[in-house]
C-alpha cells in the first residue's frame, strides 16, 4: 500500500528549506511519497515530492500524516488542515520554543526513523469551538487548538466586557482582553497572561482575562461541557476576536462571543513516552535544582 504524507515547511527561511529538501530526500528512499502545499512548493526542489495541493480542508485528505518543520506558528497552520481530515500532525521545531512539537532538530532524524518505521503513537488534544454573534444573528463560526481571544482594537482604548459561564454572569470589567484556552493552550498565550498550566490530559477550559481593572478578574477554570460567552459593552468599543493567534474577526460594540469543548479533536503524533512534566521543564528551562524524588522505602 503506498504511504504518502503531507510536508508543511516554515519556507521564509533557507535554513528550513534545506531541511525540508533533506527530509524529503529520506522519505523518498523509504518509498514514502510526499505532497507539498501550493505556496510552499516553489521553495523546494520538485524531485522532493510528488504532489501540489491547495492549502484547504482536502490537503491531507488520505495521507498518513502531516509532518511540520517549522515553529508553532506552523504547526498551528497545518493543524487547520489535519484537523479536517483527522489526520495526525508531526511536528519538528525549527523555532524558538515549540511547545506543540514532538521534536526539536537534534531529533529530526530519529523523528524521520521513527515515521518510516510506523513506531510513533498518536494522542489527542483538546479544541474548542466558537460562534460570534450580533443581536442573536450569527457572523463568523471557528475553532481554535489554543484559545479564543477577545481584545480591544485600539491600544488607546479599554475593552468592557462581561463574562459568563453556563448562562450565568461572572463578572464585569474593562481589560485589554479575556481569553478562552484549552489546556493545550494553556502554555501558550493563556500563560503570557497569567492564567494557570494545565496538564494536556485534563478536560477543561480556561477563562484569563487579560489587564483586567477589576477587584475581581482571577483566571477561572471550568468544566469542558460549560458554555464560556464573552459579551461586548453595546455602549462601549468594537473589538477583535482571535482563534489560535491565525484567524481574526472584527468584532462590533454589543457582539457576543460563546466557546465550547469542540467535538473534533486534533491529533498529535507523539514519540516521547515521557510525562508532561519533563516536557515542561525542558521547554520552560525549569529549575529542578535539589530534587530527590520519592523515597525508595
């Protein structure tokens, strides 16, 4: 049965274009073949793949994965196009601190073994799912892998917003803006904000406002099945809604903004058996200085 797997590159630098040609090159050997999306192709050597697909909900369709050299920005992108096919997402960090990827480039080749030889597991993530709306009307439907964000437009000016949790008010207050994260995201911009780390395993959304001028604006954690929804002052100022830093919308004074635990997954090919905190305290450099584990007796 011919193999075949989707190759997302971060192509704005040479350096990963060469990677790219590299990877490529062992895939092929392997009889493995290759597609590449439509803008990234001219980048890359044509005898690197065999296939040019648009970057759309059909890329991945029938591969057996999608491998990503790049940061997170672009294992973000290409879990736009995993997601919709339920196809699992490799990715190898050629960034700064790739939380989202399985490997850095010391790994690369053993990253590229490990696909060749099927020998990875494949675990899956957390998304959530998000509406605005406008006076009941519905204007722009997304998901998101990380968070939804809801933020002021202009620096200028103070975002008033009220949260809500299951159909109930929380609070009210003006803020730079308040974030919706998965435990995926929670590592992420959630965390830049203040909001809590939480273990990929739990089942949960974050609630972080962001800046709040509030006696009361503590991250909030809740239940996967709660509905979060984010209402704009009518009074106040329009805003701008983000899904995983990538797909933003204009959002006008009295918008209102509801998060769910998303019913498609997103599934991440996973090599490492180690536990969560070892990942975290490789990636954020943690002092672990002192430690001396549990006593044998």
């Amino acid at each position: 049965m011919t193999r075949e797997i989707l190759l997302v590159v971060h192509t704005g630098r040479q350096s990963n274009v060469a990677v790219a040609q590299e990877v490529a090159r062992r895939f092929g050997a392997a009889g493995v073949k290759l597609r590449v999306l439509k803008d990234e192709a001219p980048e890359l050597d044509p005898s690197c793949y065999t296939q040019v697909v648009a970057a759309d909900d059909s890329a991945a369709e029938g591969t057996e994965l999608v491998f990503v050299l790049g940061g997170d920005g672009t294992l973000l992108r290409a879990a736009e196009l995993a997601r919709a096919c339920g196809v699992p997402v490799l990715g190898v960090n050629l960034g700064r601190v790739g939380f989202l990827a399985e490997a850095d480039y010391d790994a690369l080749s053993e990253a590229v073994s490990r696909v060749i030889d099927r020998s990875y597991a494949v675990e899956e993530r957390m998304t959530v799912e998000i509406t605005a709306s406008v006076d009941g009307h519905v204007i722009e439907s997304t998901w998101a892998l990380n968070e939804a964000s809801v933020e002021k437009s202009s620096r200028e000016r103070i975002l008033d917003v009220v949260v809500e949790v299951d159909g109930r008010p929380v609070s009210a207050f003006g803020c730079d803006g308040v974030l919706v994260a998965t435990p995926t995201g929670s590592t992420a911009y959630a965390f830049s904000a203040g909001g809590p780390v939480v273990w990929p395993d739990v089942q949960a959304l974050l609630v972080v406002p962001s800046n709040a001028h509030a006696l009361f604006a503590r991250p909030l954690v809740v239940s996967p099945a709660s509905v979060v929804a984010l209402e704009v002052d009518a009074g106040g100022h329009p805003a701008v809604l983000c899904a995983d830093g990538r797909r933003t919308i204009e959002l006008p004074a009295g918008a209102r903004v509801e998060v769910v635990g998303g019913k498609t997954p997103l599934r991440l090919v996973r090599l490492r058996e180690g536990p969560f905190t070892d990942r975290l305290v490789e990636k954020f450099s943690l002092p672990v200085q002192g430690w001396r584990g549990p006593s044998a007796g």
